[in-house]
C-alpha cells in the first residue's frame, strides 16, 4: 500500500468517527458576527492553523479549499462569498465528502445567512483538481500537502497555481521541521498521513514555492506544533515540529527573484525626515516598515549606521515595501 493509501485510510476513519485528537490546531478559531460553527465541524478541524483571513476574503471571492475536513473553514469562507457555489471544496475521501455535506445541512439550521448551494463539494485529488484554469481567487489547504512527497508536493502546488487568477491566493498552514529527519521516518507511512514526517525547512517549503512561479511570499505565523521524541519515535534526538501559515501570491516574478516576507522592518534613525534608497522605498525617520527579505539585505549591504533592520519575525500581516 503506498502513503496515499494510507493517508485515504486515516481520514476515511476520521470521517467516519471523528478524531478530536488527530490533529492539534494551533490558532485560534475565528469568530465571526452571526456565524455559529457546528461542534461536528469543530471535532472534525484536522488542521494545524488557520486558512481564513479576512483581508483576503473581499469583493465576493470565489474560492477553493482542497482536503474539505469536516467543513469548518468551508463554512467560514462562505461567511465572505456568499454565492451559490463560490466555495469548491474537493477530496478524494467519499466519506470525508459524505460527512461534510451532512455538516453543512446542520450549519444551514444554525446560520440563518448560510446555504448548502454556497459550498460545491467535488470528488477530486490535489494532484490533478477538477477546476478550470485562473478561475480561483483564493485557493486553501490545512494540513495537508506536508502529507505529499516531494513529486507529488510539486504538482500539488503547479496545480493550486494552474487554477488561480492572475494575484490570486494560496493560502496554507502545514507543519514544517528545521531538523534533520531520518529517512526511517520520512518512509512511515502513518507518521505522514498524521501530518508529521512530511514536515520540511521552511526554506525548502518557501522555494518550492518560488520554483512553481508564485512571486510573491507572506509568512503570516510560525507557532510550535509537536515533539516527536526518542521514547515514542524512532529517532536519535527530540525533533521540535512548528505550524506555519503562508500565503503565495500569483505575481509575476521579479527581475531580482520573488519577494519573501519573513516579518523583518527597516527603521531609518538618522537625522533627516526620511531616507530615499531611489529603488521605491522610502523610509520615514523612526518609522518602520515591513521589508522583504530582498529589500532587507539591498538596504543592509548599504552599510549605513542609520538604518536597523530587525531579525525575521516569522509573522507578517501585510503593508510591506513591495
């Protein structure tokens, strides 16, 4: 049986029986004014973050969410697209689908704006989605392309970047891992469909990014996850796991390569008002402003004593230099 066998099998299980413990979501739950989420769809949230952010969510976005859960983020989506069929949510677990659509009809009786007909559920794989080229204005998944090795992460990806519009979204919480991790492990086929072994640098998670064309990167959290310890894992040392939240915009890619947001600021304290590096960046004196990890550099290889560039933050909410 191969890994995505396996993975099909954990969460054809999940559907069936939920598993409050099989994943450990590190945000918060959004709430929204008159939005009530079934306790179902909160039993059934096997993410580890948050793929809902408001600033994404305006003009009525048609949106697509890949690996459906029990709903949970679906609904919150359909909270900003209020469209018939402005949310697609695609699995390729029948009883994943089954399930959710059974959750919907219980938050149509909790939500009086809500509709079943805004949600569209499609039987269908990551690898090969059944939606049509630049039709999606914000594409999602949580938790689940740290499941795909590295062919299937590839075209994963190439796919969630087929399906968006021009600037469209893919916004993403996966678990990532700095440590070397043995191959004893990468193999385990549970450990992976658990979210856990599939777990990468967030360099390597970032690259594979840029490498797809996505042009520009936002880390918004970066948050402990897990241990897998060398009691309970096959493992010579503890291995620290963290969730992060990322968002990959379709720009065009720069002459200069993309721009990668890791949460640092330039501050200019000088004597003047304000400081013009002549490139699109002007720096107000003791002001910050969110830099791109480009930016950072080009204004540190300046080798000025006025300007402060802070260390990556791993959280970034918009309003950069780019």
């Amino acid at each position: 049986m191969s890994y995505l066998e396996t993975t099909k099998d954990v969460y054809r299980d999940a559907a069936l029986s939920p598993d409050v413990g099989l994943c450990c979501t590190t945000t918060p739950v959004w709430q929204f004014p008159g939005l009530t989420i079934p306790s179902i769809m909160l039993e059934m949230n096997y993410g580890c973050g948050s793929t809902v952010h408001p600033r994404d969510l305006i003009n009525n976005p048609k949106i697509l969410y890949v690996g459906v859960g029990g709903g949970m983020e679906l609904l919150q989506f359909s909270y900003f697209s209020r469209q018939e069929g402005g949310v697609i949510g695609v699995d390729v677990v029948d009883e994943m689908l089954e399930a959710s659509r059974k959750n919907f009809e219980e938050a149509e009786t909790s939500n009086d704006w809500f509709k079943k007909a805004f949600v569209h559920l499609k039987k269908g794989d990551a690898l090969s989605l059944p939606v049509a080229d630049e039709s999606i204005d914000v594409a999602a998944q949580n938790c689940l392309f740290n499941i795909f090795k590295v062919a299937e992460l590839k075209k994963a990806l190439a796919e969630m970047y087929r399906v968006l519009k021009p600037h469209g979204r893919l916004v993403m919480s996966d678990p990532t891992c700095e440590q070397p991790m043995g191959e004893n492990l990468r193999n385990d086929e549970r450990l992976r469909a658990l979210c856990l072994s599939g777990a990468i640098p967030i360099a390597d998670y970032v690259k594979m990014l840029t490498d797809v064309g996505f042009g520009t990167i936002e880390i918004r959290s970066r948050r402990p996850y897990r241990i897998l310890d060398t009691k309970h894992y096959d493992t010579a040392e503890n291995l620290y796991i963290e969730s992060i939240e990322v968002c990959a915009i379709k720009d065009p890619m720069p002459a200069d390569g993309p721009c990668v947001f890791t949460g640092k600021a330039a501050i200019y304290f000088g004597e003047e008002d304000s400081f013009d590096d002549k490139k699109g960046h002007v720096l107000l004196q003791n002001q910050p402003m969110a830099v791109c990890d480009k930016t950072a550099k080009a204004l540190s290889d300046l080798g000025r004593h006025d300007i402060f560039i802070s260390p990556s933050t791993f959280h970034y909410d918009g309003g950069g230099c780019c």
